[in-house]
C-alpha cells in the first residue's frame, strides 16, 4: 500500500530539514587570515608583491601638552629602546575598557581585563582594505546570490564597509574578555573584524562560537611576525581567553553591508547551491503537498529587527544557511516572506508582527495563524481555497517527529529542523547575549523565520518553469527574471 500523504510529506520535509542542516554545516560563521610582515601592498596594482619594509604606524593624541601626536610602528624591535619607550607610552595612554550589560557601560576587570583608545584620538595607516582583507571576508561570509535590485537596495551585488572601531590592549597577566556578543550597531552591520597587529604574546585566543561549533584564532606564537585577522557574523558569541606573556594589541572594526551595491561585482548563481537541486526536485514531486502548503524554517543566525527599518532589511541581511535558503526558494519562483519571533516578553511583538516561539506552537488554526503572524501570502485567494481542503485527521500524525519540529496548522506545515529551532537562551553559556561590547543601542539580535507558501503542483510547477527559463535565458543564473520582486511585508 503506498503511504498515506501525510506520512509521505513527513518524510521529504525530513529530507529537505536534512539537506538545509547540511548546508548550515558547510556555512562559513567565522574566517581569518594572516599577513607575513613581508607582504607588501603595492598601491598601484592593488596587489601583495615584493618584500619592501612592511610596519603598521599608529598615531594618538598625546596626553602630554608639550607634544601633540605621539607615534609607534610595529614591530617594536626588543633592542629598540626608542620604540619600546614609544610602546610604553601607548600603554599608558590607554584607559580600561568597560562592556555593556543591562544598558550600562560596566568597568569589571573580572569580565573583561583590557586597556582601549577610542578611535578619534588615534588612526593608523593600517587599512584591512590594502590587504584584501575585506575582500577575503566578502567572498566567504556574504558570497552575493542576491542581486540587490530584487530587494530594492539598488543593482548589482553589495559592498563591505570595515569602520575602524577602537584599538585595544589585552596584556599579561590575566587579560580577557568573557563571552560576550558584539552589541549590533544597526540592520547593515553583519559583523566584526579583528586585526591583531604584530607583538610577541602568549594566550590570548579568540574563541568564536555559533550554534555548537567552535572557531578558535590563536596567534600568539606566531604573531610577532605577522599581522593576523579574524572575522565573524555579529551575533556570534566569542571571547578572548587570557593573555599569560606579553601584550595582544588589537584594531577592532564593525562591518557594515554598504547600500550602494556594486554592479559590477559577479552574482553567484544560487543553482550551485546544494539546497537548489533538493528544493527543486522537492517542488517537482506531484505527491509533495499537491494541495500546497506553508513552510516555515526558523533562521540559523539572528537579525537586528527592533524596528521597522530593521525588520525590512533582514532578507537584505540574511546570512549563512538562511541567504541559501531564501534564495533558492526565490530563485524557484516562489516568494518567501520573513517573519521576526520575538521573546515572550517582547512588548514589541504586536507591533512587528513577531510571535514567540511558544505561542508559534500553541496555535490551533490557519485562520489564527495567520492573524497572528500577520501573513502576507504570495497566494491569490483561490489558491488559499485549494489549500484548505486537507484532512483534519492528519494533524496528529504531522506532529513533532524525531525532534524535527514538524509541526502542523489545519493546511499548514511549519518545518523546524533541528540546527533551525528557535535558539534557545541556553545556547549561550552563561547566557552571553546579556553581555555587548559597548552599551546597549537601538538595536538587538532577535529570531526570524522564513515562510514560504507551496501553491498546488501545477501552479508551482509553471512558476518553477517560469523561473528557471528566465534564468537560462538571461544567461546568467542569479535569480534571473524570476518573479517580482522579493515580499517582506
Ligand atoms: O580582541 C579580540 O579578539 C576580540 C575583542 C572583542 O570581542 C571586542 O572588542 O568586542
Ligand atoms: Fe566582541
């Protein structure tokens, strides 16, 4: 006997929860780098060539009224007293550096031992730019598979923005910063950059975090002869681990996404993306929800959506796993909408549409759903009416399976998967999101979902066709002439 329908959706969701977990175990949270102190930036071609006396200068405003800048260039030489006396005046002109928490700026040398300069009293001729630093961190924590045009941002592809932050000293002994999450500093800002300038230190890793997997940075040995560089999405949790011997200087920059795109950047073709193939053959199965459905995935990474602005640049802003599979529904013909699911005790949440996770679950009806999440379907009416006609009966078999978080609404399926339930506060030892590097701003990570809304076999099928032969006809993969424009309301 072939398997009822129900059961028969369970187990291809299943294999679609797999294949996004999948993707999300290739998906890049953290990336670094070295630059060997013989690399050598030539301003003209914009390439690295030749070994021609690499240093990095660092100029701040003294404090002393009889001089007005001071200046170090590193490496600082053990044999060179001028530059170690110019060394030890940096020191002392650093102060300590505080953390936010609870909205306060908080000095507690428990938490965080390090000294800082703010960054309009020094500048240095350091730029991760020259390096190809921003360029290294674009191709693998933003590959581009959405032009930005589909998501009105403009054409082409986006840019990258590293925004000197602060310059920090984490000495010997016990310098450190515990787990912490950088405080966002708006919905463009998707990261950080660290760029730890030459000096002899032991200890001193960054240990970076998301989802259960773990990045360690340990330049310590190595750094006296480089200049090493590490960055990572914004709501990774990560600290420095103690500084046991000499001193670990740093530059910190924010990332931004700029909203000027850059046409002439390549877009990648989502059709490369191992999800693509899945979701496809997934949408060309006639036994996959012939009446159609709603899918829902809970976001790997979190999103700065406290307000409006932010809510509606979150697809702009997706991430990882959840860029993938954003666009390879988009690309599929489809219109997937975002959703932000925000803590019960949001008093936001009525107003941003945001549902928490518990409620989510607790929802009996379409109808009630749909009021609750305030859901835009890409659908006509007519298509809803064809949804309708599922089984009741069917709910119970539909439900919670092998901790896949399957879950079901009269003719609706929300799919969790396991690296895609909602994140829960536990995720972070100690619960680091409580801890920012700055006070807190307008702006704090929340959870979103994904929904996309399957319509019946046939109409998903010529939408299928639709997308991909505008795709293939304009030669270039991308999203190609796939539908209008991407829904976020
Ligand atoms: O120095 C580092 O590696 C990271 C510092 C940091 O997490 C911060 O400044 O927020
Ligand atoms: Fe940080």
């Amino acid at each position: 006997m072939a398997p009822s329908k129900s059961k028969f959706d369970i187990e291809l969701l299943k294999q679609l929860s797999s294949a996004i977990d999948g993707e999300a175990v290739t998906a890049d949270f953290a990336c670094g780098g070295l630059i060997p102190l013989t690399a050598h930036h030539d301003k003209n071609i914009g390439s690295m060539a030749g070994l021609v006396n690499p240093s990095v200068t660092l100029r701040w405003d003294s404090s002393d009224n009889q001089i007005a800048v001071s200046k170090v260039t590193f490496p600082v030489q053990s044999d060179d007293e001028v530059a170690n006396a110019a060394f030890n005046a940096l020191l002392d002109r650093c102060q300590p550096a505080t953390f936010g928490a609870d909205g306060k700026d908080v000095l507690d040398e428990t938490y965080r031992k390090a000294g800082k300069l703010d960054n309009e009293i020094f500048c240095t001729d350091f730029h991760p730019h020259d390096y190809g630093i921003v360029d290294a961190v674009q191709q693998i924590l933003l590959p581009s598979t959405v032009p930005v045009e589909k998501l009105g941002l403009g054409t082409g592809s986006y840019g990258i923005r590293a925004e000197l932050y602060k310059l920090n000293v984490y000495s010997a002994p016990s310098g450190k910063f515990h787990a912490h999450v950088d405080t966002p500093r708006g919905p463009q800002q998707f990261g950080s950059l660290v760029v730890c300038l030459p000096y002899a230190h032991e200890g001193g890793t960054l240990r970076v975090k998301h989802r259960g997997q773990t990045t360690d940075f340990a330049w310590g040995e190595r750094n006296s002869q480089s200049v090493n560089w590490a960055a990572f999405f914004g709501d990774c949790e990560h600290e420095v681990l103690e500084v046991t011997k000499g001193h670990r200087v740093t530059l910190t920059y924010n990332l931004y996404r700029t909203s000027t795109a850059n046409p002439a950047r390549q877009v990648a073709d989502p059709e490369h993306l191992p999800l693509y193939g899945k979701v496809k053959t997934l949408l060309e199965n006639r036994a996959f929800l012939p009446g159609g459905g709603t899918l829902g995935f809970f976001c790997n990474h979190q999103y700065a959506h406290t307000h409006d602005a932010g809510r509606k640049s979150i697809p702009a802003a997706f991430k990882g796993v959840d860029l993938a599979v954003f666009t390879t529904f988009h690309s599929l013909g489809l219109k997937p909408a975002v959703r932000p699911v925000l803590k019960d005790d949001s008093h936001q949440a009525p107003v941003w549409g945001g549902l928490s996770v518990e409620e989510l679950f607790k929802l009996k009806s379409v109808n009630e759903f749909n009021e609750r999440m305030k859901v835009t379907c890409a659908q006509e009416e007519d298509e809803d009416e064809e949804m309708s006609n599922e089984d009741e009966d069917e709910d119970e078999e539909m439900s919670d399976e092998d901790g896949y978080g399957l879950d079901r609404y009269g003719d609706r399926t929300i799919v969790g998967t396991k690296m895609h339930g909602i994140m829960p506060n536990d995720e972070y030892e100690e619960d680091a999101s409580t801890y920012g590097n700055q006070a807190e701003l307008d702006w704090s990570f929340s959870a979103a979902t994904i929904l996309v809304v399957i319509p019946p076999y046939t109409e998903r099928v010529r939408r299928l066709t639709r997308a991909t032969a505008g795709a293939i006809a304009k030669g270039s993969g991308g999203v190609g002439s796939s539908p209008d424009p991407i829904q976020i309301e």
